[in-house]
C-alpha cells in the first residue's frame, strides 16, 4: 500500500496559490505516482453595513466584487494545476466548494478523510495554518504541509528525517510515513535532547530494527537542544543535513472548535522550514 489518492487544497483568497506551491505539490505527486484532486473553495464574504453605509460606499459592490476575486482566483488556480499536472503526466481533478472563511478548515478535513494524504502549502496568510491544524487533528490522516516557496531541490525524498521521542504522535507518523521510508534515498532519525525528559525503558536502536524490517535502513543522531525550542532544533537540523523531509508525531488537542498546540508543531505548521509530515 502507498499514497496514491493525494488531496490539495487551493487558495483562491485573497491570492490564488502560487506557482511555486503547485510545483511542490506536483514533485510529491510524481514521487509517488499518485493522482492529486484539487480542492477549491470560493470564500463567501458576509453581507455587511447598514443603510447610511451603503448609500455612501456601496459595500454590497465592494463584497460583489470581492466574491468575484475569489472566484477568479479559484478558476486561476484550478488552470494552472491542470495545466502543470499534464506537462508532467500527472492524473488530477477538481472538486468546488463554497463557504466563509471560518468553515474552510472543516470543509478541507471533510475531503481529506477520503484521501490518504493532504497537501498543505504554508504561506503568510494565516488562513493555511489554520486549515492544516484542523487537517491534522480532525482528518485521521497524515498531512504534509510545506512552504510556498521552494526551500529545496526538488526530490522531497532524496534524504528524509524522522523527529523521534518515543511518542505515540511519533510512532504513528512513522507507520503513516512508511510509503515514503521506502522510498527514501537515505532516512536519518534524531532525537532532540536537553530540552525534555523522554520517558521510556526502550532504545531508538528498536526504531532502526523496525524499519529494516521494511527494508529501511536509518542513521541515528542526537541533536542538543541548547537553548532552542524543539521546532528551531528541528529546522536548524534538517538544514544542516539537507533534509527534504520531515516526519514528525503532531502534539495538539481540540477545544471548544479551537487547537492548542504543543510549542513544536505550531513552530512546524506556522513556519514549515521544509516539507513536513505531521501525523496525530
């Protein structure tokens, strides 16, 4: 079994996704040999104003106007995935919806139960981040979330990490991550130290047994917190490595429809400094 039924989320609002994030979403698509469905969604902007306010600025034109960006942004970013999946023989369809911007996290979690891993592109507007927090904790899929703009070569597997705490978050990334193990051209597993007390009696060198029951083989390391937080650790040790992924357990739980995150996913999911898979 693989990833073979991939979903990603487009931005229509208020600036279709980039070229560079397609582009992304398409080399994982292409290492895997996986179809991706794009998921577009216009945002529906509430009516709002009174009397007096409508006569002066016409704020039912302005939210007119700005439905149509939203619109066109969707139909802009739809274009262009289909046109760069089939320059590079990529399988892909598009599915529509329409909502406020305050449902878009639960309407993208609804679609990617049914795909076994969504794609994320993490970029300054805060309407990813929240949409990825609810992915990942309200889907029971893994997610990838990845910045906009290209940090990397472009094989996201050539060389692959796994953040390893002896979690239950950690365990179930590495057997959501396994299709991708597989796949990788070298895996490397590190522990980051000083900054917690891992509670467990077990060695990693258990982690390095299991995975070359799969055919993997793993180099372990320790990375010294000194000082950082763990997503900073995280990042400073993907790059120094040339990591162009992570796999990681994510740490969270839902609130009254809001996510409190561990300190070290919301580093992660804010500010992906590469590609990053997060299971929970």
């Amino acid at each position: 079994m693989g990833f073979k039924d991939l979903l990603f989320p487009l931005n229509s609002y208020p600036e279709p996704t980039p070229a560079s994030a397609i582009d992304q979403a398409l080399d994982v698509a292409v290492a895997l040999g996986a179809s991706v469905t794009v998921h577009a969604v216009h945002v529906e902007l509430p009516h709002v104003g009174n009397v007096l306010a409508n006569s002066l600025l016409d704020l039912p034109g302005m939210v007119a106007a700005e439905r149509e960006k939203s619109e066109a942004g969707s139909r802009a970013a739809i274009a262009a995935f289909a046109a760069a999946a089939k320059e590079r023989a990529v399988t892909s369809q598009h599915v529509t919806d329409s909502c406020q911007r305050s449902q878009l996290g639960a309407l993208v979690t609804e679609q990617a139960r049914t795909h076994d891993l969504t794609l994320i592109a993490i970029g300054e507007e805060t309407g990813a981040q929240q949409i990825a927090e609810s992915v990942i904790f309200g889907s029971g899929r893994p997610t990838l979330v990845f910045p906009e703009q290209r940090t990397g070569t472009g094989d996201p597997f050539g060389a692959v990490g796994i953040a390893w705490d002896f979690s239950r978050p950690a365990a179930r990334a590495v057997a959501d991550a396994l299709p991708i193990l597989t796949r990788a051209g070298s895996v490397r597993i590190v522990t980051v130290t000083q900054e917690k007390t891992i509670a467990t009696r077990r060695a990693v060198a258990e982690l390095v047994r299991h995975l070359a029951c799969h055919g993997i083989e793993a180099t372990v390391d320790e990375e010294p917190a000194s000082g950082r937080p763990i997503g900073q650790a995280l990042g400073d040790y993907a790059a120094t490595h040339g990591l162009g992924l992570l796999v990681m357990g994510a740490y969270g739980h839902s609130r009254m429809r809001d996510f409190i995150l561990g300190g070290a996913t919301r580093t992660i999911v804010s500010q992906p400094p590469l590609p990053v898979l997060l299971s929970h």
